[in-house]
C-alpha cells in the first residue's frame, strides 16, 4: 500500500482563489509566552488561523450552493473516506464535455480529473483559461450516481461568466466537489481508493480537506 498525497500545502498569505483573502496563521501563544503559564522546561505553541472556507484543496458540499443543502456535519464518512477511484486524463484541454466519461464504469465512485494545471498552482496563469467540465459532462456524471468529482484546476466550473452550472447541478444532487488538487499524474494507471475527509463543521459547505489517495 502507497498513500499519494493529493493536497497543496496551506501557508501564511497564500492565495487560492482571487479575490477572496489570503490566510493569516500565527500564533495565539507563542513558544515564549507558553513558558509563563507552564512548569520549567514545558513549552507549547497554540496556533491562530484566519481564513475563508475556500482556502488550499477544498471540499464543496450541497450547503455551498444551496441555502437548504447538507452541510459539512450532515455528509457521511461513506461518501468522504476511501472510495473507489477513477482517473479522467486531460492533459492540454481545457473544456471537458461527457464524452471524457462515457463508456466507464463510474458508479459509486470518486471521479478525479487530471488536467496538469496545477503545475501553475501560486501564479497568476493559475486563474485564468483554467479546464472546466461543460454542463453535459455534470449532467452525466448525475446520471452516472457518481459520490464526488475532483479536479486538478483553479474551478470546476468556466470561471469566464459569473454562472455556476456545473457547481449547480452535482451539488443539487448531492455530487461532492473537491477542487485545487495536485499530484494527479502520479495515479496514471492505478487502481486506488480516494478520501477527503473535512472537519464537522455546522453551517460551513466548504472547507480544506487533506486529500488523498491509496494505491
């Protein structure tokens, strides 16, 4: 067994999606002032951090889109945790119709989209004429009973219009969504299962998840 780790690292002032604000991550006790409170030779470091939910590779989950949608608390394990995977392999195509998905076996599944763009994760080309799925290829997956997209791209969705569709349509059907995946190249002809477990959060419908895959 190999564990590949599908997740970028989330650090001070890192901006995953532009316009939203970067993290703050500090210290709430430092090192030093922890020496005060604690007995000669013990120490500790209790962190502070400050962030939107849409920070480093995320999970999208119904409450994201919608107002009455199931939220990080109400999602299962069963739909998070060890899922069988399968890899689309896109490299060099940035709109991807259902055609990239017909004619496999998709059910029950976590379905993860490499596109190679996150080679351009922290720069600016990261956010621009970034791969998307087309509404027939959400449309599919639905109708496929997949459990969870993910994505190796800025957005699952055409970021060029201020519409949503793709993010619309899995999400009113309970399709999870994780985007800003990295490392996808190294499941090319595996057979793996897939976790991207989010804390339980009440009333968040999007949080950083340490994705994951085991081969």
């Amino acid at each position: 067994m190999e564990l590949i780790d599908l997740s970028h690292s989330i650090e001070h002032g890192m901006i995953t999606y532009k316009g939203l604000p970067a993290p703050i991550i500090c210290d709430y006790l430092s090192r030093e002032e922890s020496r005060t409170k604690y007995a000669e030779g013990t120490e500790f470091q209790i962190g502070k951090i400050e962030m939107v939910a849409n920070t480093g590779t995320y999970l999208d989950c119904p409450f994201h889109r919608y107002a009455d949608g199931k939220d990080l608390s109400q999602i299962q394990l069963e739909k998070l945790a060890d899922l069988e995977g399968v890899l689309i392999d896109a490299e060099r195509v940035q709109s991807l119709d259902k055609k990239f998905f017909e004619g496999k076996n998709l059910a029950n599944k976590a379905v993860i989209v490499h596109t190679g763009w996150s080679k351009h994760w922290r720069t600016d080309t990261y956010f621009e004429n970034h791969p998307f799925l087309t509404v027939d290829a959400a449309d599919y997956l639905v109708s496929q009973k997949v459990i969870l997209v993910g994505i190796d791209s800025h957005n699952i969705d055409d970021t060029r219009t201020n519409a949503r569709p793709v993010h619309s349509i899995l999400l009113k059907s309970e399709v999870l969504i994780t985007e800003h995946m990295t490392n996808l190249h190294l499941l090319r002809g595996k057979k793996f299962r897939f976790t991207a477990v989010p804390p339980k959060f009440v009333g968040v419908g999007t949080f950083p998840v340490r994705a994951f895959a085991k081969i």
